[in-house]
C-alpha cells in the first residue's frame, strides 16, 4: 500500500495587508477562505487547536490528509473564526506559540514535529 503523500505546505507566511493570510498549500497565493483545526494527538492536548488555512481550491486536498491521519477537528470558514470570541482559546494553539491560536497569526504550514 502506498503511503499518502505529504501536501505541498509553505513555510509560514506573514499576514500582509488587510485581507486574509494566504492558503497554507504549497505556491498558492490565494486568500484563505477556510480554516482547518487540526491536532496531533501524539504531541498535543486533547483541546489543542493548531490552524493550516485553504482556499477554496486546496480545502479538499489538506482536509483529506489531516482526516486521514486522524488530525483533522474542524473545518470552519475563515471570516467566522477571525470574528469568533477569543475566549475559549488554548494557549499556545497556533505555531506562533504566540497564545492566539487563531489563523491570520503565523500558522501557516506545519512545524517538522507535526508532520
């Protein structure tokens, strides 16, 4: 059986301007749309929430390869997470390290421990 293969991610990406970071897939420009929630439940706490972002085109692709490791928590579109409350958030959620856990922040594409 063959292994999935790794998506194509990019390094993180510095939020620029007023709209939406990029799309975590590898050479995609394109505004994030969505927001996958996703943990590795061999590194981190049940309630952990690390982010990668898709655009329309990638949401498929990097849902299929964090559902199919059992990563994948939630899919939620990128305006409501941005406007959600930040109450309920888990330190140290986003690769940011930063305490937010929200996209927007740094937490484009997984750390070498995460894949």
């Amino acid at each position: 059986m063959n292994a999935p293969q790794d998506p194509p991610l990019l390094p993180r990406a510095e939020r620029s301007g007023d709209g939406p970071p990029p799309c975590s897939a590898k050479g995609c420009r394109a505004p994030a749309v969505w927001v996958l929630a996703w943990n590795n439940p061999k590194l981190h706490t049940p309630e952990r929430r690390k982010t990668w972002l898709a655009c329309e085109e990638h949401r498929e692709h990097l849902s299929s390869f964090l559902g199919v490791r059992g990563f994948l928590k939630d899919v939620v579109p990128f305006a409501d997470w941005e406007s959600a409350p930040a109450d309920g958030e888990t330190a140290g959620a986003g690769d940011g390290g930063d305490g937010g856990g929200r996209a927007g922040r740094g937490e484009n594409g997984p750390s070498a421990a995460d894949r």
